[in-house]
C-alpha cells in the first residue's frame, strides 16, 4: 500500500472548522430583546438548527441573526453562516439562500467542494429557511 494511498482528507474545510470554532452568532434572541429595539422577532428550527432573527418590521430587514446548533461541526457552520448572510438582507432574500451559495461560502479553494456530497450535507438549509419564511 502506497503512503498516498494511507492519507485520508480532512473531513472539513478550514472555513467550516474556524466557523464552528469560534461562531460569532450563537446565542438567542427573545420577545424581551425584540421588544426593546422595537423588532419583530422571527425564530425556526429544522432538526438540529434553531434560528432567532430580530427583523424591522417596516422594511423586513434582519437587523441582526443568531443561531443555536445541536448537531456537530457543520451544523455549527451552518447556522453561522445563515446568520452572517442574512443580517442586512431583506427577510425574502434571506429566506432565498440558496444551499449552493453558503456551500461556496465555506469552501477554501473556489474550486473545489467544502463537503463531500453537498446536497445532503447541507440539506437541512433550505427546509430551514423555508420555516423561517412561514414563521
């Protein structure tokens, strides 16, 4: 057996693993917060990815984003990222992420996949953004 043959490619991305390593937006907003700043409080879960975005109510713009994760690493990316991308964007826009662009978000090399199979890595992204725009 070669030594090539021997080394097995890492399972993440440096982006994935810095991303669940030190996500920015976990955490949660509540009625309270909302409240407060005079926001509309926007919150969905699709199996294991609570999101909670605060949302101005006349313009529907996420004001801001934060995410729980109870899955593993690429839950954890996921949900940051979803939130890094949808702050500033329109509510219908960001519910109209589309899975290939956080994918390519996530990559280290433009030309090449951040997972091995991305529809199914990432599938719980859509349905999730789906509920977020019935909530």
């Amino acid at each position: 057996m070669s030594q090539e043959s021997t080394v097995s490619s890492p399972k993440y991305t440096q982006k994935i693993l810095s991303l669940a390593q030190s996500p920015k937006h976990r955490g949660a907003f509540f009625s309270e917060d909302a409240k407060q700043k005079n926001m509309a409080l926007v919150t969905a879960k699709y199996k294991d990815i609570k999101v909670y975005w605060l949302v101005e109510p006349e313009m529907n713009i996420v004001y801001d984003a934060k995410f729980f994760a109870y899955g593993g690493t690429l839950s954890i990316a996921l949900g940051e990222l979803i939130c890094s991308m949808a702050k500033g964007l329109s509510l219908k826009s960001a519910c109209a992420l589309k899975a290939s662009q956080v994918e390519m978000a996530m990559r280290d090399d433009a030309d090449q996949a951040a997972v091995a199979q991305p529809e199914q890595s990432l599938a719980t992204m859509e349905p999730l953004l789906q509920a977020i725009d019935e909530a």
